[in-house]
C-alpha cells in the first residue's frame, strides 16, 4: 500500500513537467501538432537541443 502511495504522489509531481512537451497519445494533441511546436521552440533566440523520437 505505501509503495502505491509514493508511486502515485512522484506521478502527480512529475507528470505536469513532461505533459507540457509531450505528444503521444495525449488529449488535444496531434502527430501534426508535434513539428510545429518544434519549429516554434527552434525559432526563439538562444541554443536549443532537441531529442524528437518518430
């Protein structure tokens, strides 16, 4: 039971974090959705590095 307990509170801490950047399978997300936010974080001033899995 504690074990569920921690595993579901480091799930709310965490989730928020990669739910902003993540598209697989996501509610109001799309395949389509995913380049154009790419190009958008890409356009901003600065270095960026980004990890894109197809």
């Amino acid at each position: 039971m504690r074990d569920r307990i921690i595993q579901m509170a480091t799930k709310l801490v965490i989730e928020p974090i990669f739910e902003e950047v993540s598209f697989g399978f996501r509610p109001k997300r799309s395949a389509k959705g995913a380049p154009k936010r790419i190009r958008k974080a890409c356009n901003h001033k600065g270095n960026w590095v980004v990890d894109v899995d197809i």
